[in-house]
C-alpha cells in the first residue's frame, strides 16, 4: 500500500514538476498553432525542429513549409512504388494523377511558399499553400470513392492538413 | 482504417485530428433499425433532389418557367472575405482551401488551354506577371512596366517587365527594364511610381526587398533620356535613397507612389504601411529624391485594414470630364485615395478631400473609409496604379488580373496573369461618391463588324439566344429595361441581397436576375451570367444589384467559382446599362458607365473557339425585360515583341 502511495506521490511530483516546464516553453509555437485548425499537429510538427522554440512566425511558417515538402516526398514515393506493381488501370490512371500533384507541390508550390516568407511577401505563400492543399485533395478524389479505394488517404490528409497548417500561418505574416 | 470521405475542414473548436474509433459497442436492435432506414430515406432524397447538369434554363425563348437546379450536395461554400480578426479566422481559413476548388483534377488539353490566352489584354509572351510599375507617357510612347517573373508562370525571381505602345492598346514587348543586381534589390526589384520633373525629366522610386528580404526603396531613371523607347536605366549610386522609419517594420513599407508638388515646390509621396492591424499611408517630402523628410502626420489611417500595398493618391476634377495632373489641388477637385489590402487581395478608394498643410486625407463619408468601403472592380482585380496621360489630358487605371485556376494548369499553359485594359478614371458627378471607369476609346479602333438588336423581349423565365458569330471576342454594350408594372406591383422584403451569398443567376427573385449569358454552350452547361438583380425593400425602395456568376463557367471542377459583385446606384430616369468586354479567359464588366465594375476569368472546356456563344436571359419571376444591344466582333492586339530591336542604338 505504502509503495503504492509513494509511486502516486512521485508521479503528482513528476507531473508537477515537468508539466509547467513544458507549458511555458514555446508559447510563440502554441499562440502560433491556435490560429491554425489543428492545434496537436501543428505544434508536433513544429516542435519536431529544434529551431521551433527560438524562431520567430515566419521562421515556424518556414518549418511548417518544410513539413509540407518532407511528407509529400516521402508520399510522392509511396506512389511511385505502388505505381510500379499496379496492375488494375483504375489504380494506375489515379496514382498517375496524384503523381502530378505531387510533383506540383514538391516543385513548385513550396519552393513558392519559401521563396515568399523569406522576402517577405506572404500572400504568394498563402496561394501556393493552398494550392498544395487542394492538390493533395485532388489526388485523394482521384480514386473517386470506386474501387479500389485510396492506398494512400493517410498520408493525403496528413499533406494537406500541413498544407492548412502552412497557409495559416503565412496568413499571420501579412 | 483509413477515413475514405474528403478531406472536410475541421471546425475551429475541434483542433486535432481524429485519433481512436469510437469504442465498439453492441447497439440495441431498435436503435440500429432506424439509423438503417434513417440512412434509406436521406439517400432516397439525395437522388431525388440531385440536379441533371445543363438543363438549367430554357431555351429558344420558350415560356416555361426555368427549371432551377437544387444545390448539389457537395457544393462547396461561397469564400467570405478573410476575417480581419486573426482568432475568428481559423474555420474559415480551413473552409477556404475547398471553398470553391474541388475533386479531381481536370484534364485539360492543349486546345482548351491555348485557347485562354487573351487575344487584346496585355500579357508577356509566357511565364508570371503581377503589379503594374511605373506607367507613364514619353516622347509619343505610353510605357507599361510590370512585376515578372521570367522562369516560371509562378510568382518568384520578381524583375521589371516593359512594354511600349502608341494607343495603350497595340503593345509591342522590350528587353527587361531592371533586374535583381544589387544588394538593395536582390531579393525583388518590386513596385514603383513615376514622377515627371518640371524639366520633362523622369524619375522612378521602387521598392527594393534587399539582400536581407528588408523592404527599402530605390531611384532609378532613364539612361538615356533622348531614347523613346527608354530601353535603359540606371539605378542611383547612393540607392537605398529610404529605409523603414522607426515603429515600421522592414517587411511592411512597399510600393512608393508617384509624387505631388506642394504649393512650397517640395515633392510629397506616400508609401503604404501598417501599425498592427491598423493600414496606414505614411508621407514623405522631398527636393531632389535622395534626401526626404518624413512627416509627422499619416495622409490616413484605418483600423483592421492590416497592410496598405500599393498606394496610389491622386486629384479628380468635380466639373471637368478630363483627367488632372497628380499635383493639381483647388477648390474644384476631389481627392482619390485608393490601397490594396494585403488581407484579403482587394482594391479599395475612398473620394475625400486632401490638406496639404495638415498632410491629411479625409474621406466625403467615413461609412465607406478607404480600405472599408468601395472597390475598383468586384472581381479578379489588384494592385491598381494610376498614371496622367499627359497627351490626352486623362487619367489612366491599369489593375492586375491575377489566374483563378490551379498553379498545375498555369505550369502546363507556361504562363499566368493578364492586365486589364486600361481605363480613365473620372469622379461621377451625379452621385459624387463614385469614380466612373471606362476602357480607354482606343479600343474602339479594335472593332470589327457589328451587330445590332432593338427592344428584344424575353419573359420572365427564358433564354433568347444573340447570333453574333463567334463569341470569344466581343465588345457588347446593352441597355435593359424592365417592366415598369412589374416592379410596381412586386412585393418588398427585408431580406438582404448580395451577389456572393445568393444563388447566382439560378435563384430567382420577382425583378431579376436577368442579363447576359458569356462563354455559355449551346445546351448551357457551361456559361457566365452577367447581370443585374433588382431587389425592393419592405419600404418599396429598389435596389439594383450587378454580378458576375462563375458558378457554372465551367465543368471543370479546379477553377474557381465564385459569384462578384455588388449593389451599383441608379439614378431616376437611367436605364440599365452594361458594357461587357470578352477576351477568351477573361471578363470586363461595366454597369451604370463605369460605376461599378466586375473582371472575371473564366476557363470554359466546351464553350470556346467556335462552340462559345452569347445569350440574353431573365430568371425574373414576375417581370418581363426588354434588351438593345450593340455587338462588336473584337480583332487582335498583336501584342508582340518590339521588331528589329538590335539595330537600333542602345
């Protein structure tokens, strides 16, 4: 019982002690990622890089950018590879389409988005966020809810959720 | 398992990512039997409801009331104006992404996509433009001077385009007028206003972003003032002439506008800003242009503006139907102050009345203060710049028309962004509170062949088609009159009208809507309503209401389709009246003469080349309307590059 007791007061203690350590640190993220629809995503992806906790907005908009492009790369990957086992055409014509749309967004709607937070002209980002947002909206409705169904939906919703990220906050920047 | 429905935006009070299913638990009988039949009957509605596409309206002026289309289930909400509050922003931000772009992406070809280049607007040969730079007149020659970018059909790399014209109509290209070479505008040769000299002389101030993406502004002038062409310039040794003054930030001072002389012969300009959330003109003098003096005082300042970009300020005559040089000032004139707000990509004036002595604008009716109250055009419009032409003793608008398709089709088309054509600028002597827009005449000298229709009918709730010939290039100017009886007997109401939260051209109202169908097919999948809407309050008062609908301008699902507009005044005795420019992809809309004014881009997969064509429509219930129309076929501008540059000296 008293073993019991004591692993309870050490963990009130524990939780005491880093909670509030934790809840202060990068208030600039946490303001930041309240004005963004996915608060947990958007402070995990940036405080995923440790330049988060001295950067300034546009610096978190830069990391947020970089999110973008990393998941799409490694999404664009994953389409290529299902691209080349693909036998049924319905498949092969959407994961053709989505490769479009990635290669979009990796080449041309960040390098957009980067290109305008750091000479500062936000509004070029918010567009192009957009726009990579709504690409990997196209991808997923490419395979139009017919079968077979989107081998690829999580990592469609996890692009253009950033991408909302993103576009949130360069929108801070204007 | 993976959540297959699309992507819907997450309400600002739910700020995480669906994580666990709901735990699984064993539903009573009862509760699973009526969620089954629950199911049944809204997929039983759906189905019943869902629209067959195209055969919205009736044609070939039949009688029968138009079949409106429900909104289709997946319609995707009308983009509202982003919020000017940062917190009440976040759900609409998450809606803004699918407001008005959705599912799959349209294959577009080479003939849907060639056929969008405009064939009179101006536009460089390939890749992006934005801003209008520097307009002026020299030497028989009207400059054009652009944003461009010239690697891709996408903002970056920002350089100064230039063109040169001897009508602003015929535009012939030239080699690019300054690029990114110094440390003061490394990062973005961007936005600047002439100003002549009292010695026929001109100066360019720009806005450098340098080396350290700092925002500082930059003189330049012709190399060679003898050259018409003004082929070359040279940047001032000493650039940067200006940089951020205390309590401005380095990314918020942009866009210097062209200079006034004061009755002390000092020069005064303004460069747009903002103070936190507050938009503000700042004010500076001058002698020379490499030493300036800033003012105390703010020409003006309004709260929730957020950033002022591309101020412009300028004298409109209260008698004369001639434009007036930027520095004149007298009893007998307006002053127009117009900004581009950062925010929500709109241009915005207010006529008020400028004192030099207290560097101050104030606006005739602080209900509608710059940036809060009315717009150059209700469309695809930005970064407007006005010029005095000089040589015709007129003030001249141009406004960047940005793309509403995807960045995808821009890169596959390899170019992105129009003008418009130029238009005078003049004050509305009858409402007072107006500027009046016009294309420039010289447009006129584009005009083919012609043709007319005299009091043509259509009832309420019918299509007349308008046998033109080819319908992508036209000039049309319209008159409507409505049925007087009509809209005395028609009931009013409380309810509000605006063009952007109301159905579009499909949802009918007793006095409208009715007007031009644009780019439609023959069987009207694909068209752009252009027309007026007449509402009348509860207290008999009518309203009329002038809108562009892009709802249905295209199948194509990755453009965008929004409704324009606005309420346009119209005084006792007027008839209606709209003049349309069709230019391919583009759209030039004006009411009332110019009082207000709608630009769209419209990006059709049926209705072009030969299969586009023009019809009159009335979705009115109650009232019938009868059009006149006068129709020009519109030639080609031949914009090109300037010919046999090389042999001449530079």
């Amino acid at each position: 019982m008293t073993k019991i007791i004591s692993l309870l007061v050490l963990q009130v203690l524990f939780c005491f002690t880093f909670f509030p350590l934790s809840y202060s640190s990068n208030s600039l993220v946490e303001t930041t990622c309240k004005q963004t629809p996915f608060f947990d995503l958007c402070v995990s992806t940036l405080e995923s890089d440790p330049q988060s906790s001295t950067a300034a907005v546009s610096g978190l908009a830069l990391i947020a950018a970089k999110s973008v492009n990393a998941k799409a790369s490694a999404t664009l990957y994953q389409i290529s590879t299902l691209l080349g086992s693909a036998t049924d055409p319905n498949l092969k014509k959407a994961l053709s389409g989505c490769v479009d749309s990635y290669n979009t967004i990796i080449k041309t709607d960040i390098p957009v988005a980067v290109e305008a937070i750091e000479k500062n002209n936000p509004k070029f980002a918010v567009g192009s966020a957009t726009d990579a947002g709504n690409e990997a909206q196209r991808c997923e409705d490419g395979f139009g809810g017919k079968s077979p169904n989107s081998p690829i939906s999580d990592s469609n919703k996890m692009v253009h959720d950033l991408s909302v990220i993103l576009q949130s906050i360069a929108s801070l920047l204007l | 398992m993976a959540d297959t429905r699309p992507f819907l935006p997450v309400s600002s009070s739910d700020g995480s990512i669906p994580s666990e299913p709901l735990a699984n638990r064993r539903k009573p009988m009862k509760v699973q039997l009526s969620i089954f039949f629950g199911l049944l009957t809204v997929g039983l509605l759906a189905a019943l409801l869902t629209s067959n596409n195209g055969s919205d309206f009736v044609t070939d002026n039949e009688h029968g009331p138009l079949v409106s289309s429900t909104t289709a289930t997946t319609k995707p909400e009308t983009l509202q104006a982003v919020s000017r509050g940062p917190a009440a922003g976040v759900s609409e931000k998450s809606n803004r992404l699918f407001a008005d772009e959705n599912t799959v992406a349209f294959p577009w070809n080479n003939s849907m996509l060639s056929w969008q280049r405009t064939a009179f607007h101006f536009q460089p040969e390939r890749n992006w433009m934005n801003d209008p730079n520097g307009p002026l007149f020299y030497k028989g020659w009207y400059h054009f001077f652009y944003q461009y970018n010239p690697h891709a059909p996408v903002w970056g790399d920002i350089v100064w385009g230039h063109a040169v014209s001897k009508d602003l109509i015929h535009w012939l290209h030239l080699p690019l007028a300054m690029v990114a070479d110094h440390t003061y505008d490394k990062s973005g040769v961007w936005t600047g206003s002439a100003t002549f000299l009292p010695d026929g002389k001109i100066v360019m101030l720009y806005t450098g972003s340098n080396a350290d993406a700092v925002q500082v502004q930059n003189l330049a002038y012709p190399a060679d003032h003898s050259d018409p062409l003004l082929i070359n310039w040279v940047k001032y040794s000493g650039n940067p002439v200006l940089v951020p003054p205390p309590g401005i930030l380095s990314k918020d001072f942009r866009d210097p506008t062209t200079a006034w002389l004061t009755s002390e012969g000092k020069w005064r300009f303004s460069i747009g800003s903002k103070i936190n959330k507050t938009g503000v003109a700042l004010v500076y003098d001058t002698k020379d242009f490499i030493n300036y003096e800033k003012l105390d005082g703010l020409l003006r300042a309004v709260d929730g503006t957020g950033m002022w970009e591309c101020v412009d300020f300028f004298p409109v005559s209260k008698t004369e139907e001639n434009g007036l040089d930027t520095s004149v000032n007298n009893p007998d004139v307006k002053h127009v102050m117009k900004v581009s707000l950062d925010d929500d990509r709109h241009d915005y004036y207010a006529v008020g009345t400028y004192n030099e002595k207290n560097v101050t604008f104030i606006p005739d009716d602080p209900e509608i203060d710059v940036g809060i109250g009315l717009r150059y055009d209700y469309g695809v419009y930005y970064a407007a710049k006005t010029f005095y032409d000089q040589n015709k003793n007129r003030r001249v608008l141009w406004g960047w028309i940005g793309e509403s398709d995807s960045e995808a089709a821009d890169l596959q088309k390899g170019w992105a962004s129009v003008q418009s054509i130029p238009r005078t600028v003049l004050l509305d002597k009858k409402t007072g509170t107006h500027l009046l827009q016009w294309p420039v005449e010289e447009i006129d000298s584009l005009r083919l062949n012609s043709y007319e229709f005299n009091q043509v009918t259509i009832q309420a709730g019918s299509v007349v088609p308008l046998e033109v010939g080819p319908a992508t290039q036209l000039d049309i100017m319209a008159e409507f009159e409505i049925d007087k009886e009509a809209l005395e007997k028609a009931t009013g109401s409380n309810v509000t009208f605006s063009c952007s939260s109301s159905g579009g051209a499909i949802e009918r109202g007793a006095l409208g809507p009715f007007g031009l169908l644009v780019l439609a097919d023959d069987s009207l999948s694909e068209r752009t309503p252009v027309y007026f809407y007449i509402a009348k309050g509860s207290d008999g008062n009518l309203k009329t209401f002038f809108c562009n609908d892009q709802s249905r301008s295209s199948v194509a699902p990755d453009v965008k389709k929004q409704i324009y507009g606005s309420m346009v005044p119209v005084l006792k005795g007027e008839n209606l009246s709209l003049r349309v420019l069709v230019d391919h992809s583009i759209i030039e809309s004006f009411a009332q003469g110019g009082r207000t004014v709608i630009t769209s881009r419209t990006y059709p997969t049926k209705a072009i080349y030969g299969a586009a064509k023009l019809f009159l429509f009335n979705n009115a219930t109650e009232a019938g309307v009868s059009a006149s129309l006068k129709i020009w076929q519109m030639n080609s501008a031949f914009i090109r590059p300037y010919p046999n540059l090389d042999n001449k000296s530079q």
